[in-house]
C-alpha cells in the first residue's frame, strides 16, 4: 500500500466511526526546516482540544495491507483521551496579558526555514533565527508551544520586537537549564537497551549536554550568555558547540577536534540520520571566552 492509498484508508476508516457533529479535517502543516506533513484532526464545535496527527508518522509504522484501521484506531482513541477538555489555549492567544508570561524563544536554522519565517516575528541570530513560542500543556502535563505568528500579533497590538524582547527575558524562568555530563546519557542509554547491560566501554568523555526542564527547544541556551560564561569557566577557556537539534546542545573541549572538518562531517553524518524537523545546524560554533561571544 503506498501512501496516498494509506491516507485514504485511514480517512475512511476514520470517518466511519465519527459522532454525528464531527468531522474529519486533513491540513498540510509546515514544520522545522521546511518539512511537509499532512496533519489529521477531529472537528466539532465542542471548543474542544483536538490534536493534531500526521499521517507521514502513522504511514511509518502501520503502512502495510492491514494497518489503516490501526491507525484510524490510534487517531480516534487519542481523540477520545482530549474529550470534554476546553481549549487551553484560547486565553492566551486571545489575550496577551495572559501569554506574556508564557512566552519563550527557540531557535531554527534561517536558510532552511525561509518560507516558514515569512509570517511570524523573528530576530537573527548567526545563521539561526529566534522564534517566540507561547508555553502550553496537554492534558498529561507533556509541553507544546503555540509558535507567535504576525496575524497573532496585530490580534495583541504589540511589535514583534517587543515580544521577543520578553520571549529573551521569560526562557531562562519559564523553562529552566539542565546540565547532563555526556557520560550520564550514555550510561542512562545503555541501561534502556537490555542487550547492552554491563557491556564494559569507556563513556568518559568531557562533554556537557544542556536542554532545559522540559527538554523542548533548550537550544535556544545558546542565547544566555550568562550561561555561556559559566561553560567558559568550566572549561577553562574556550568551547565548542555541537547543535544536537533544536532541543539540546553539546560542549566540548576544542583540543578534542583540532581538524574542525572532520568535525563538521560528523554533525552533517549525524543530522541524515535525524528527523529533519529537529536539525538545527550543519556545522558547529565556538564561543570566545576572552570575546564572550559565539562564533561559527
């Protein structure tokens, strides 16, 4: 079954089992880094929460001959979980003072993300881009961000430069830092994976990995640079900056990579490998402890 058969199916299928004042809405949903794909909701007229599933994600894994009314069963029993509960949301797109506070920034990669930049406020950064994003929660506590649009903002009668000015200031607050030794992860990863339990290797590596509390968009660490002179202390000078995705960063000692090439093949090997929506960056910054500044 290739994949428009397989959105078909799912539709159908979907569709079938719907109450009488629902319906099903396909819309294409720009994510990171310009990738396309086709999101599946549940309208009604409840002013309920309805999430969003992409159907890309669902064709991965049930795509076979049988797998369309598995799917359609995730999407309606994902739906029901959200039933009766209200749009969290609507306070604060509807009023600012609400979202102030809630307002935080995470970075993109700018060339890859033209078109995706085109409506929204944005402030460059190097060959990234700050985006400010309104914290939300779903019902099981797990966080999303509502991404500020131009439309969202003539809705406020506030700048973009204002709310990304108290995007800057909120993020530390609001999301919080998380330092990980690059050791723990992989130790906290080898012990996920039954088959590798007690497999003797060498995981001491000097290397930080820094995310924030909710580990969604903690990249945008780069921009504190109270934060990026405390790493300067902590290693003595200056530092390299691996961008692991929009999520997380990875320091490390230069001394480690004296052939920054080398290096560089290494994140754009990796960044194949990744979902393309969380690539960040194709190469790696470094920041100047005697300039205090990151550069690329």
């Amino acid at each position: 079954m290739d994949y428009n058969e397989f959105k078909e199916a799912v539709i159908s299928a979907v569709e079938k089992k719907l109450l009488d004042d629902e319906s099903v809405v396909i819309r294409q949903v720009t994510k990171n880094n310009q990738q396309t794909l086709d999101g599946i909701f549940i309208h009604n007229d409840r002013d309920e929460i309805r999430p969003t599933l992409y159907l890309q994600h669902l064709y991965e894994t049930f795509g076979d001959e049988d797998g369309a009314e598995e799917a359609a069963d995730i999407i309606l029993k994902v739906n029901a979980g959200y039933s009766g509960i209200k749009l969290m949301s609507q306070d604060y797109v509807g009023d600012f003072e609400a979202a102030r506070k809630r307002l935080a920034i995470k970075l993109v990669n700018t060339e890859m993300n033209r078109e995706y930049l085109e409506d929204k406020p944005h402030r460059e950064f190097l060959d990234l881009s700050e985006l400010c994003f309104i914290l939300v929660f779903s019902p099981d506590g797990d966080p999303g961000g509502i991404v500020v649009t131009n439309e969202l903002l003539e809705n406020w009668g506030v700048s973009g430069r204002m709310v990304l000015d108290m995007a800057e200031e909120n993020t530390e607050k609001l999301m919080g830092t998380v330092f990980m030794p690059l050791k723990e992860r992989i130790e906290d990863m080898v012990m996920d994976i039954e088959d590798l339990k007690g497999t003797p290797f060498d995981v001491d590596c000097p290397a930080i990995i820094i995310t924030n509390n909710y580990k969604v968009f903690g990249a945008a660490n780069m921009l504190n640079k109270e934060l990026m002179e405390k790493c300067a202390g902590i290693f003595g000078g200056d530092f390299i900056i691996i961008p692991s995705s929009v999520h997380e960063i990875l320091l490390i000692d230069p001394a480690l990579y004296p052939d920054g090439s080398e290096l560089n093949r290494s994140i754009r090997d990796v960044n194949l490998l990744d979902e393309i929506p969380n690539n960040l960056s194709d190469h790696y910054y470094v920041y100047s402890a005697e300039k205090h500044e990151i550069t690329y």
